[in-house]
C-alpha cells in the first residue's frame, strides 16, 4: 500500500494556507477545518478554512485540464458547476496542476436517505442540455469517462493477473463493443459522476475572503464550526457538482451509467433508481429515451467492468479478499458475460 506523500501533502497544506490568509494575518481556523480531504492517485485535495486546494493528478494533458477549468468557470454552467477560485498564475506543485475551490458540505454517507438523488439527476440533465460554450479560451477535450474503465481494466492486468476474479472481469469487458467510446452524441459530461461529486455550494450567499480581525476570525470560525458538528446547513445553499477532471463532450448516458450499473447489480435500490431516472428524464435529460437501457446497457457495463477491476487491483494491493459489495460486482460481470447486449432489461425501474 502506497504511503502518503508528505512533502506534497505539506506543500499543498502550505498553499491553501497562504491563500486563505493575507500575507502576516495569523490563521484562527479551528483544527477541523484544516486537513487532508483525499490523498489519492488521481489527486490530493486539502482543507483550509472555507476553501480547498488541489493537486491534480500527475501527467495530465495541460491543455485538457486548462480547458476543464475554465469549463467549470464559465457562467453558462454556474448552475451545474462549483467555480474555481480565480489563481493567478496558476498554481502547480512538484509538476502538478493546482487548482483553488470553495469549501462546501458534501453528502453525509451516514444519512443515505438524505442523499440528493433527483437534485443531481435535474444538475446532470441541465448540464446535458447546456450547449459547449463558444470560444478559444475553451478548447473543450472529450470527457473521460470511457478512458478511465479501459484504464483499470489495464490496471487490473498488469496489477492481478492471476487474481481468481480477473478472467471472469475480462470476459465482461469483451462483452463491451469496440466504438463504445465514440458512439452517440457530443454533449457536455462531467465524466466521473456520483453521489461524492456534490456538494453544497454555500459560496452563493457568503463568499470567501480573508479573515481581517480577531473579532470576525472568532464569528468565521463559530459559523464553520457549527457546520463541521453537524449543523444545518442553509436551505438556500444549492447542490452543485465538482471535480471536472473528466468532464467534456461525449455521450451523456455514461453520466447515468454508474447509478444504472449500480441498480443493476442489486447494490441500489430500485426506489431510489426510478426516482433518480425519473427526476432526470423530468428536467428534459437528452441520455436517455423512451427505453432508458438502449442508451445504458453499454455503459453501465463498462462501469461494472472498471468499479469491479480496480477492486481486484486494489484488494490486491492491500493483501485482503474481496468484500461484500466487491464481490457483487464480480457477480455482476459473471453475468454479463454470460449476455448479450440485445438481454438488457427494457423497464426504467
């Protein structure tokens, strides 16, 4: 298991703190808002107050993530997206991009029937239906969606190729047709949704500035408090989403397609798959038509195929078997194997 990289850890913790902070203004953050967010492949993400900083993931394409950026800025997604905070110049740490956010309050996991279901259903559909913006300042790539399941099924060979799951994984991944990454439409995607890619973006009532005095860094820090105990949090603060790394043009249905894997498998609820499938095709939602599965049987299989391999390749890694929810995925991909495309089922619910 890899160890965390503390000099990129410290460097960035360094940032957001600079960033928060005027130059000589002592920080009265309280401990809770200041702290590591995620520290994983594909980006490490810090707290510092009311904002966050990111270091993204090594070795992307500079330009793709520039264009993502100023995506997620621009105002004809404000509604969609959490914006990035205005860095100039860009910030970037030992070779990785580094962006500035907001803070806001995700989805508690420990209230999963609190979980905004149709409220991310009718973001995607808006965002679906949003044309790209015009413009050379956004050169918009294709999302990465389809990318990132051929990735971890790479991973996966090269990681656990004699894993017990890994042949009944590659045979669900031969029942994926070639093409599927080009076929459909070119409207905008995030690229890599789920529940953890929303949060509240409380920024719309109360922006983000600077404590000045011990007097307002006292009341800041209460109010923030308040919200790390689990305080309410203000109904007018709206769900938004985040992390564009993935986002672009490319077929919508693969937005829908881990929730429609999910559902598939058993793992999430058939209620909570009409209401989310409901809510979306509601807001005018493009993905899908009268039958939902002739646009989601294919990438929900590849969902199933990525979610089920980096569970070989992590588990693998960390010296453990597989747990429950893993083994269902396995389950699922023995299943698709054993179908055709043309057997999927033909019923929103």
């Amino acid at each position: 298991m890899d160890l965390p990289d503390r000099p990129l850890l410290d460097a960035l913790a360094a940032y957001a703190h600079a960033a928060a902070h005027r130059p000589g203004t002592p920080c009265r953050c309280a401990g809770g808002l200041v702290g590591v967010l995620a520290d994983r492949d594909d980006g490490t993400v810090v707290r510092h107050g009311r904002l966050v900083a990111k270091a993204h993931a090594p070795g992307i394409d500079p330009e793709a993530h520039r264009a993502r950026i100023a995506l997620a800025a621009h105002p004809d997604v404000r509604e969609v997206f959490l914006p990035p905070l205005t860095v100039s110049p860009p910030g970037e740490l030992d070779g990785r991009p580094v962006s500035l956010w907001p803070y806001g309050s995700p989805v508690d996991p420990a209230d999963p029937d609190a979980a905004p279901w149709e409220e991310a259903a009718r973001l995607l559909a808006r965002l679906h239906r949003t044309p790209p913006p015009d413009g050379a300042a956004i050169r918009i790539p294709g999302m990465r969606a389809p990318a990132k399941a051929a990735l971890a099924v790479d991973r996966m060979r090269r990681t656990a190729p004699d894993h017990p799951a890994a042949a009944t994984v590659l045979a669900a991944w031969r029942s994926v047709p070639d093409g599927a990454a080009t076929d459909g439409p070119r409207l905008l995607c995030h690229g890599d949704f789920h529940l953890g890619q929303l949060v509240r973006d409380e920024e719309t009532a109360e922006p983000v500035e600077p404590v000045e005095s011990a007097e307002s860094a006292e009341s800041a820090e209460s109010a923030e408090s308040a919200k790390s105990e689990g305080g309410p949090t203000p109904p007018s603060a709206p769900w938004r989403l985040i992390d564009p790394d993935d986002a672009g043009l490319g077929d919508p249905a693969w937005d829908l397609a881990r929730p429609a894997a999910w559902f598939a498998a058993g793992i999430l609820p058939p209620e909570i798959w009409s209401r989310f499938l409901g809510a979306y095709q509601e807001a005018g939602g493009p993905a899908v038509g009268a039958d939902p599965w002739a646009q989601l049987d294919v990438p929900a299989r590849a969902l199933t195929v990525q979610t089920a391999a980096l569970a070989v390749a992590k588990s693998t890694a960390e010296g453990r078997p597989l747990d429950e929810v893993e083994d269902v995925m396995i389950d699922t991909c023995a299943r698709i194997a054993g179908h055709r495309t043309d057997s999927a089922p033909t019923a929103s619910t």
